[in-house]
C-alpha cells in the first residue's frame, strides 16, 4: 500500500456520548455523573446507574449485598407501590417519579438527582434500638445502624411519607413525592422521613 492509500489516523480522543437511558443518564435527561453524596459512609450503597426504565425484574434478590447493585430510582419507584392504591402499578409510580423529577427541576433550577440524594442523606438514621435479654427481661440499647440499613430506612420512610400524604387528599402522589423529597433535602422536620429519624436518634440517645 502506497504513503497515498494509507488511512488517515487522528491524534484527538474519542468522545464516547452517553447513551439515553444507559450508563450516566437518569430517564434519558438527568446526569447522575454530577450528583455527589455529603455522607461518605453511605456513598457505596446509593447507585444511580439506570437502564431504559427502573426495572430489573428482581435480579438482586437472594444475592448477597444484592441491594447495592440497585438503581436507587427502581428502589423508590418498589417502596412507592408497597401498600395501597399504587399497589403493584410499576408504571403509575415509574411515571410518578419521573413527573416530579422535573417538578423539582423547575422549582430549583438545580439536577434533581442531586436533591433525592440529600433527601435520602438527611432522612438515614445512624443509631436505632436493639433489644438485650438478660434472663426475663429485655432492655433497650443503643446500637450504630449498619450503612446498608440506613440506605433501606431512609428509602422507605421517603415513600411511606409520600404515599400516605395521599390518603383522604386531593394532591396526586407526583405532588406528594415532590413535597416529601424537597423538604426532607432541606432537613425540614415537617418532613415524614425527617421526623422519622429524629424520633429514631432521640429514642436511641435515651437508651444510650
């Protein structure tokens, strides 16, 4: 092959572009690359990696530390159709969430997955109540909560307080999602999942 045939090779890098719904991006519009979580020590247990839609079909169950491996959007979206009307409605609450994603977008200006974070960051409780039997009785102690299980406590205190804002209420769950997240971001102890942990952390410093 002559110095005139050669293929032409270039110097710059491949710019490798997320694919929508693969990898980074969140719904196919929110880049989870920049969220960052204040609370190092539950970190490693919030994973934000989505693809297509929030459902896996429970690939994670029965594997150990299976939960860590979960998209924390598919987490939410299975606390919201725990109980009640949204009781096993993937779609309402995948659609749900998705609404008030943007709600919270357009009220902050700000990546909501950076907000849902910090809720889940100011609503996972570090010390809880463990009970020691001593013969007949059983007494309250203070026990530090494992990072895994503040995770868990955080994503279902959010949900519950989200979904039972519902009940006997004209807001939709999209609007109760919206209000729960926002104020458990801002730590505001009006918020279910707030309150929640402080009533946790009050409990256990009294048995401390």
């Amino acid at each position: 092959m002559s110095d005139e045939e050669a293929p032409l090779v270039s110097d710059e890098p491949e710019v490798s572009v997320p694919i929508a719904g693969i990898g980074t991006l969140v719904f196919s519009k929110w880049d989870a690359s920049e969220v960052v979580c204040q609370d190092p020590g539950i970190a490693p247990y919030i994973n934000l990696t989505t693809i297509g839609i929030p459902l896996s079909g429970g690939t994670h169950a029965n594997q150990w530390f299976g939960k860590q491996r979960l998209s924390l959007i598919e987490r939410f979206t299975n606390g919201l159709m725990r109980r009640g009307p949204n009781s096993g409605k993937k779609s309402t609450t995948v659609s749900a969430l998705r609404d008030a994603l943007n709600i919270i977008h357009d009220r902050t200006g700000n990546n909501p997955l950076q907000t849902l974070v910090d809720a889940v960051v100011n609503s996972a409780p570090c010390e809880g109540i463990t009970r020691i039997r001593f013969g007949a009785n059983s007494q309250p102690k203070a026990a530090e909560v494992s990072p895994s299980r503040r995770v868990d406590v955080a994503v279902r205190n959010l949900t519950t307080g989200a979904t039972s804002a519902t009940v006997k209420s004209k807001r939709t769950l999209t609007q109760c999602i919206v209000n729960e997240v926002m104020k458990a971001a801002e730590g505001d102890v009006s918020s279910f999942a707030v309150a929640k942990r402080e009533e946790t952390e009050r409990i256990a410093a009294s048995a401390r």
